[in-house]
C-alpha cells in the first residue's frame, strides 16, 4: 500500500511475468479503489480492468486502472502516481 496526496493505492509484486491478483483484486473491489499497481518483469503499462467477486451479499463488480511497471521503476512510483493524478485525476 501507498499513499500520495489523498490517493491510497494497492501494490502487489510479482516475481515473474504472470501471476494472479485475486488479493489485489478483492480489495480494489471491497475498497472501491480507482488505481492499483503490479510490479513485475513486464513492461510498462496501463490498463482498464472489469472485475467481479462474489460476496455475502452476491456479486459486487468493479472498474479500475491497473498500472504495470518493472520491478526496476519501483523507486519511481511516488513520480508515477503523482503525474497519473495530475492527468487523470485520481
């Protein structure tokens, strides 16, 4: 987890180039949170997810940003987030 400004962001790392995020993905949609991030051995990048998970309550659906970055740029992720918040918004 991070926080930059009043955004809190998930973060989940990986050690290779897939992986499920079934944790990251249940919080993003408990949470309702616009932007997670993945670090990985992939490139950058940034994607619109759609996501449902069943809860007591029956299924709860979710629609959030999912940045992808290298394990190397993870000094790099306050810079990151703070130039997608000045852009998006978030």
């Amino acid at each position: 987890m991070i926080s930059r400004g009043p955004l809190i962001v998930p973060v989940e790392v990986k050690s290779g180039r897939s992986g499920s995020l079934k944790s990251l993905q249940q919080f993003v949609t408990q949470k309702n949170i616009p932007l997670a991030v993945r670090f990985d051995l992939n490139p950058p990048g940034m994607q619109e997810i759609s996501h449902s998970i069943s809860t007591a309550k029956g299924i709860k659906r979710a629609n959030y940003k999912l940045l992808s970055l290298p394990l190397y740029l993870a000094e790099a992720l306050p810079k990151v987030l703070d130039e997608i918040r000045v852009s998006s918004r978030l």
